[in-house]
C-alpha cells in the first residue's frame, strides 16, 4: 500500500508539473501575442505618412547629411554623406524631407541639404555690390548675341572668359534668363527656380543674388587649383590682381617638382617675379606640402599655398 501510494503521489505530482508548464508555455504565448500587437501597433504610429512632390535640383551635403529608407528618423540610416559633395534631389515631401537618388530612392532631412550658391559666405571673393565686383572685368559689352551662346560654348571658356561671360549678366548687357551656368549647362533660370522649390535660402534671394554668389564661388574656386604648372598659376595671380583680391590659398602640383622644398621654392620665386616684371604687382606667399581637398571634392598630396598681395 505504501509503494502504490507512493506512486499516485508521484503521478499527481507529475501531472502537477505538466500543468504547471503548459500554464507557463500559454502565458509567454499570450504575452508574446499581446507584445506582437503592441509593436505592430508602436509600427503603426512611427508609420510616417507623406505625398512627394516631383522635384529635380542639385544640392550639396553638409555635416547633417544622414541618409534614411523612409522620410523618418526612425526608419534605417543607410549612410552619412560627407559634405560638400553633390546630391541628386528628386522631390520634397509633405514633412519636410528630400527624397534623392543615390543608386536608388532614399531621403534627406530637410537640414542635410544645402544649396551651394544660397550664399558665398566661406568664399575668397565676397559682396554684393557689381560695380565694384566687375570692376576688373573686360566684359562683353553690350554684345548683342551674348544671349545667343550655347551650352556648348559656355562649356568650351576658360575661367577668365566665363567670369566676363557672368560679369557680362550682372552689368545688364543680357537678360539673366539667357545665362548659362558652365557646370551644369542649364538656364541660370531653370536652375535657380528648381532650387527655390526645395531650398528656402534660395527662394528668400533674387535671382541676381543667387547669380553673384555663383559667381563668387565659381571665382574663388578658380583659384584653388591644384595647379599643374607654372602658366595657369600666374593666370590665377593674374586674376586675384584684377578682382583685387588680397589673399587666397590654393594647391600646386608638379610631377617635376613633387615634394622638394628648393624646386617649388625656386619656382615661386621665378612666378613672383615675373609678375611684378609684367604686371608691376607682388605677392610674398608661404607655403607647406601636405594632404589637400578641394571644393569639388579632389584630393591628393601637393604644395598647399597662401598668396598675399604686397602693398
């Protein structure tokens, strides 16, 4: 009697333990449900809803620029874009953000974006006054084709031509709606009303204003090389003189200079003076090798160097 006793206790006690775990095994099965819904549910909110609407411009990145699978910031982050770099935009959504292309359709938040001619803050050549801007330039005049240029022309002038070709516009030799802007090969126009659309510093300046600050940038980048050789550094002194502009830096490149100090010194020494013997203006410069990045996103190894314009 003790031993088959023993055994119902035994029994009773493992079917205790049976029921026991099928409780627990529906209880994490019930929680498990319940904690699904409510994700599925905590989804649903962070769900964004929007509208896109269809825009194409061309903006640069900045020290913001996250790029994210939906217009969310709890959606994925694909990627950080460095700054300065050109990012196609396709459209604007309802909440603020730019959807690009970037071997496929992601999006930006309304701040990572920026256009690079709202302004000309970070540029060698600054201002807003033409007369004083243009005073260097040898313009066009009142060319009656000015207007009748191509895109294929603007592309084929070398920098002191285009910055004529631009000083041309701001003077009031040709309608602004008939400038081409060389690195794209559109309309000032088309350009400046696709970005409007998408950047609020755009669409608060003129289409005047946008044009300067392009061209500002557009000259003082053609100062910055890197340059190769000797001829196109001096045409860059030859326009820092003209434009008036006292100090900038920019690169240079030699294969038969590389990096030793007494040949570059030498060929600095050689530039200088030419230009003092030709255009009775002197510049002292410093200058140091090292790693160097350009505005349009070049980099490499070269002289890095600061010309000042002597009294």
């Amino acid at each position: 009697m003790r031993i088959e006793r023993e055994t119902v206790m035994r029994q009773t006690k493992e079917l205790g333990m049976r029921l026991a775990g099928a409780l627990m095994a529906a209880a994490v099965a019930l929680g498990t449900a319940q904690a699904c819904g409510v994700n599925r549910q905590l989804q649903k909110t962070y769900a964004v809803e929007f509208t896109v609407t269809e825009n194409k411009a061309v903006l640069y990145s900045n020290d913001k620029t996250k790029v994210y699978k939906q217009p969310d910031v709890n959606s994925e982050v694909v990627t950080v874009i460095a700054p300065d770099i050109p990012v196609n935009v396709t459209g604007i959504t309802s909440n603020g953000w730019f959807r690009i292309s970037l071997n496929g359709t992601y999006y930006v938040m309304g701040e990572g974006l920026v256009s690079k001619n709202a302004s000309s803050a970070n540029a060698v050549v600054s201002g807003t006054d033409i007369k004083k801007l243009t005073k260097g330039t040898f313009s066009f005049y009142r060319n009656p084709e000015l207007g009748d240029f191509d895109a294929d022309d603007v592309e084929a002038m070398d920098e002191n031509t285009y910055i004529k070709y631009l000083d041309s516009f701001l003077m009031g030799y040709a309608m602004l709606d008939n400038c081409i802007l060389q690195d794209s090969g559109k309309l000032l126009k088309e350009v400046y009303e696709s970005e409007a659309k998408v950047d609020k510093n755009v669409a608060a300046i003129t289409m005047q204003a946008y044009l300067i600050n392009y061209r500002n940038n557009y000259l003082s980048n053609s100062l910055a090389g890197p340059f190769r050789n000797d001829r196109d550094l001096k045409l860059a002194l030859n326009r820092a003189r003209r434009y008036d502009i006292e100090k900038f830096g920019t690169v240079y490149r030699n294969s038969s200079i590389g990096s030793d100090e007494t040949k570059v010194k030498k060929a600095m020494e050689n530039i200088v003076n030419e230009m003092k013997a030709e255009q009775g203006v002197s510049f002292t410069c410093r200058m140091e090798y090292g790693e160097y990045k350009t505005n349009d996103g070049s980099e490499g190894k070269g002289w890095i160097i600061e010309f000042t314009k002597k009294d």
